[in-house]
C-alpha cells in the first residue's frame, strides 16, 4: 500500500541551527510529494512540492529532493527562525487515487531563541 | 480570494447531541476533503468528494458520520448521536484538478469540537 514515515518528533533547535526532517515513502505508482506546515492553531499550508524524480521543491528556505533511489523527500533549511516553529507534514498524492493525499504523522518543530 | 470557510470555528455540545460542520471550498474548486486531527491519530482523512459526488468514505469512522455536498460551494459532516471521543479538530480542505497542473489542497481554519 501507499504510506508515508517521517521522523519522529519533537524536534528542538537553537535559532539559525540545520534542519533536517526525513521523509520515506512507500507508493505504486509514481507519487508526487509535499511538505505541509501547521502553524499553532491554524489548518495546513503547503510549503514546497515535486513531481518527479530528482525534482526539487523550495520555498522561504526551505528545500526537499525527490529522490526515487531512496524513496525519500527529507526536509531541510540551513539556518531556522523561531518564526518556523510549527508541525511539518510529509505527504504523497496518486494520481489514479481522486487527488487522495497520504500524510506522514507529522513533526513538531520547536525553535528556541 | 477568501480561501476555505468553516463554520463554526469552535464547538462544545453534550454526548447524545447531534454536531454539524460546514464547509464552503474556494470557488471553482472541484475537490472537497474532510479530515480528524487529533493527538492521537494524528491526521486522518474522512472522506473526499470530487465534483461533488463523495469518492472515498473509507475513512468515515462509523455510521454515526454522515457527509454531504449539495452543490460546488458547500458540505456539511454530520456526527448523530456525537460521542466524548469525537473530540478533534475537523478540518476541510479543497483542490483544483486542473489538467496538466499538481492538485495543492487548501485547507480551512478547522473547527475545534469538544463533547461532553
């Protein structure tokens, strides 16, 4: 079946610290993957997407690669703010499924001054 | 563009009681997804309509769940009788499958639902 693992949380970094969140997926098919942010007390909203093999997805600093080899598409930013504290979701899409969205369980992101 | 509207944004009803939720997708959507968010569970897709005709209610947890889409701009997720372990945050989402483009789900605000 289609599915998604990321890595548990919660994560806790210093401001301008690395990030690294790692994504896996197991599909039939051929995916398009997400990354999803909840900010506290709010819905989600898509942070970057791929639909391909070697694509990369970036927005407001943050990156992911579709990497088909290793079934993955881990999250990373080079130096976070407090302001990114929130629940990142990794998430795929099959076509032939009706646009159905599979998400990861999530990952809290705390960024501490 | 006023995004996805839910109403209402909290809600605190007694077990037995019936609960419903609304919904009103970004115009010209023609996707529609209810989801459960709890701590426990995490995210958990109910069900999903695509051009108002409901696709997938596997995730409908038990018959006390109902959901409908009367028209493009609007759904409602019934839960009769309501139940203690209900309590989540609802959201709905929609999308646009437009052809040749990749469907990003926007999701509402939720609705937060506490039962007694």
């Amino acid at each position: 079946g289609n599915s998604v693992t990321q890595m548990e949380g919660p994560v806790t970094l210093s401001e301008e610290a690395f990030l690294t969140i790692n994504c896996t997926y197991t599909a039939t098919g051929y995916p398009s993957l997400f990354w999803y942010v909840q900010y506290p007390g709010e819905g989600l909203q898509l942070l970057l997407k791929a639909t391909k093999a070697d694509d990369k997805g970036s927005n407001k600093g943050f990156e992911a690669t579709y990497r088909k080899e290793t079934t993955s598409f881990h999250l990373e930013k080079g130096s976070v703010q407090v302001s990114d504290s929130a629940v990142y979701f990794c998430a795929l899409l099959i076509y032939n499924q009706g646009g159905k969205l599979i998400f990861g369980q999530g990952t809290e992101l705390s960024v501490k001054p | 563009d006023a995004g996805v509207i839910q109403s209402p944004r909290h809600e605190v009803t007694e077990m037995g009681q019936e609960v419903t939720l609304r919904c009103k997708p970004i115009s010209g959507h023609n996707s529609l997804f209810w989801y459960r968010q709890t701590m426990m569970r995490g995210l958990e897709l109910l069900i999903y309509f695509n051009n108002n005709v409901p696709i997938d209610d596997s995730g409908m947890p038990e018959d006390r769940f109902s959901a409908k889409m009367p028209n493009a701009s609007f759904s409602t997720l019934k839960i009769q009788p309501s139940e203690p372990r209900d309590s989540a945050v609802y959201f709905c989402a929609s999308s646009s499958r437009l052809a040749g483009d990749i469907e990003t789900q926007y999701f509402g605000p939720g609705t937060r639902l506490l039962v007694l």
